[in-house]
C-alpha cells in the first residue's frame, strides 16, 4: 500500500457511548440518535418500522416455511431475505454504534412461539464471557418483530439498566426477575439489546405464533455463534462490500493463508472506533 492511501492509525478509543464522526450523519439521517442514548443508559431500544409491510410479510412467511418445529438457524444461507434483513441501514447503524466499525455477523435465527411457550430463563447474551463484562459491548442482538410484541403474546421481557452492572444475574435474580418489563411494539419493529442487559420472554398465552428473526452482530474479534465460511463467496458475490465485511473479509483476521498484514492497520482501527 502507498503512503498515500495508507490510512491514519488512531491511538485513542472511542467511550463506549460515543458515536464516532463517520457514524454520526448515518444515526442523524436515519434518526437514531435517541435509540443509541436508550441502548447506551437501559441496555435495549426498539427501531419501529424498520422496513415495508411487504418485506415484514416476506420474512414471516420465509421464517415459517424453514421453521417446522418451532425454531430455525443457519437462516443467512437459506434465502436472500434474511440478507435483506441483515443488512437493514438501521441495523447496520446501530451495530456500529454499539459493537464497533468492522462488526461481524455473529447469528441469524429465528423462532415461532405457540400458545403456551414457556419463558427461556433470564440471562445476558454475554453468555460465553466472564464477569465482569467489559465497558465495550460485544453483541448486538436485533430481534425482527414479524408480529405485534405484547406481553400476553409473549414479548421479550428485559430488566432495564442491568446492561450497567456488567455481570449474569444470580441465580436468586433469575427467579425474582424484579424490575421487568414488556418490550411492546408493532410487527415490523426491530427491538434490540447489548450484551450485558437481563432479558428472557413472557409466557404466551394467545392463540397464533409469535414469529421473530433473531440477528446478532458482534465485534470483530469476537468468535461468531454460526459459521457461514462454506457460503460466505456466494453471499458476498450477491450481496456485495457490507457482507464482506460481516463474512471477515475485510480484516486482517483468519486470512485463507494466515494473517493478511495489508489489512492491519485498518482492523486496528476498526477495533478502536
């Protein structure tokens, strides 16, 4: 690379609730400025209206199709739509914003709840990471709302302000679930939350399903839940740069042949911002 394009190494890091100054017009056009402030202060947000009626009707359908026993995952390299999800402008802004520039793509599932589903347990999706959790989220997790979420149908149920204690809940906090609330919003709403914050689900108890695509973003040098290597060409040929970058492909990490060191300096940066 020639001096002249070499990027500028930064030796700062930005606080875990800044938006950085290439960010900043993106959350400013898409008007998501109040939704970084809630994620940042209670863990969770939700961005309603994130897509057409029509595609909300296209995912739901898909997710039903490919989930017969309740639950499905791998979605990525099952259709196109779940790309269409996944690189959402709002979603792609708000996994930058709370997992850092060069974010990977980490899970895309889903699940159908039925009358009667039960809770899942409270827990934080920093699952896989000791206390205390770092200042830095590592996941971004966007729950695509293909129906209306309300408590009776079965919403997500989250504990507002325990992303800020960084650590699982007790196993006494796991049965008292004291402080929860209902995330309630209209089907085609994303509702999302960072890794640290307690979440599980309400019972539901109406009849129908709950259907919900379930997109986790995470930092760059976090080990992602799916692996998608085997499809990961096809994905990046349909669907262009952004997918590459979800895929990997844009750092200097797990190259086909080791470390690709023309990368380097820009994956520091990125894990910086």
């Amino acid at each position: 690379m020639s001096e002249a394009k070499r990027p500028t190494a930064y030796f700062d890091t930005l606080p875990p609730d800044a938006v950085s100054e290439e960010l900043a017009p993106v959350i400013d056009d898409l008007g998501l400025a109040d939704n970084c402030r809630q994620l940042v202060m209670q863990g969770w947000t939700v961005v309603e209206q994130a897509a057409s009626l029509e595609f909300n009707a296209r995912l739901r359908e898909k997710i039903m199709q490919l989930s017969p026993s309740g639950g499905s995952n791998m979605l990525l390299a099952k259709d196109p739509v779940f790309a269409e999800a996944v690189l959402n402008p709002n979603l792609l802004a708000m996994a930058e914003f709370s997992v850092g520039r060069g974010f990977l793509i980490s899970q895309v599932a889903a699940s159908v709840r039925p009358d009667g589903a039960a809770s899942i347990g409270l827990h934080a999706d920093h699952n896989w990471l000791p206390s205390p959790f770092p200042a830095h989220n590592m996941l971004l997790t966007a729950c695509w709302a293909c129906d209306d979420y309300t408590k009776e149908g079965g919403a997500t149920l989250v504990i507002p302000g325990s992303n800020n204690l960084l650590r699982h809940p007790s196993a006494h906090e796991v049965r008292e679930v004291a402080g929860a609330i209902a995330i309630e919003c209209p089907a085609g709403s994303v509702a999302m939350w960072d890794g640290n914050v307690w979440h599980s689900n309400w019972p539901r108890n109406l009849k129908g399903e709950r259907v919900v695509c379930h997109i986790t973003y995470t930092r760059l040098m976090m080990r992602p839940v799916e692996d998608y290597s085997a499809s990961a060409d096809e994905l990046i040929s349909e669907h262009g740069e952004r997918m590459a970058q979800l895929m990997g492909r844009q750092d200097f990490l797990m190259g086909a042949n080791g470390a690709d060191y023309s990368k380097l300096l820009t994956t520091f940066n990125n894990a910086k911002r």
